[in-house]
C-alpha cells in the first residue's frame, strides 16, 4: 500500500505478523503490549549522543480545566494473587494540590499492600515528606556500613531507635 496522504482500514481487528517501522507519530486511544516470556514489553532507546536528557517518558494530562488536588498520574504494579484475583501490590500517584501560577504544588504518593490492605507508605510533599501516614504500624529504617539499624522508628512502639536498634531509643509519647 503506498500513498501520499492517508490509508485508511476499518476493521476490528488487524493482524500483523512481523516488525512494524512507523517513522511518523503513533496515536491512539489505548494500547496493550503482551509478551509470552520475562522479556521487555516496551523500551524507550534515545540514540542522541548529547548531554540532554533521553529518552523521555511524559505523562501528561492536559486538562482544559486544572484544578487544586487533580490525580495527574498513576503508575500501577499490578500481579496476581494466589486466588487469581488481580491485586496493585504498589502505586505511584501524582496530584496538583495547587495548581495557582506561580504557587503550583505537588503530592507524591507511593502506597504499598500490608497485610493485604493498600496503605500509603511514603507522602512527598512541597513542604514535607511523611511516612506512615496512614498509622499502620510501619517501621522506618536506615542503615550504615557497619549496622542494619542505624536509624530505626519502630511505628508499634512509639520509639526512635540509633546504633543498634536496642541501645539508645528515645520515648516518643
């Protein structure tokens, strides 16, 4: 098929079997990319040899009417459990808390399963960054060269933890 300005199918399903090499942009309104094996579904491959960044992966909502504490994006891990049920083990979600030129505002937030129930783990903010925010009995950690816990919240006992995780804690009721 060659043509200088449009080919139009019309069909509800078209087969292809082979590589497809479109130079030109690709629209639509949905797609599904499924693969057989563990390999990539999708890369993005920048060739461009300069210091910019590339490749590139945009998602943009491209609201006629932005308003304060727009979900913006979402990114869904989503597997199976043990009963066929298809469950988000993990989401990132992006809201416009405010959209006002000028005092735009951002809310990060990545929630996790704990005990089967989705929980957000971690909250970043323009002003702050908060963890456990939905009380959920979830720990912070942070490790050093020579420790596991360095750094330790432990969310069941209201305690700040240093060194060892036993030694030094500071009551925090």
């Amino acid at each position: 098929l060659v043509s200088d300005t449009e080919i139009e199918i019309n069909a509800t399903t078209i087969d292809m079997n082979g590589a497809v090499d479109i130079s030109g942009a690709l629209t639509g309104t949905t797609a599904t990319f499924t693969t057989t094996d563990n390999s990539t579904n999708i890369s993005l491959v920048c060739t461009d040899a300069d210091a910019n960044v590339g490749p590139v992966l945009d998602l943009y909502r491209n609201s006629a009417s932005p308003a304060d504490n727009d979900r913006i994006g979402s990114v869904s891990f989503r597997g199976r459990n043990d009963n066929s049920q298809d469950v988000d083990y993990a989401v990132f979600d992006v809201f416009a808390t405010d959209v006002s030129d000028g005092s735009e505002d951002v809310e990060f937030d990545i929630r996790t399963i704990k005990g089967g129930t989705e929980t957000s783990s971690v909250t970043f903010l323009g002003s702050e960054t908060v963890f456990n925010q939905a009380s959920t009995d979830l720990d912070f950690r942070v490790e050093s060269d020579a420790s596991a816990t360095m750094f330790q919240v432990d969310a069941s006992l209201n305690r700040i933890f240093m060194g060892t995780g036993t030694n030094a804690n500071f009551n925090a009721t």
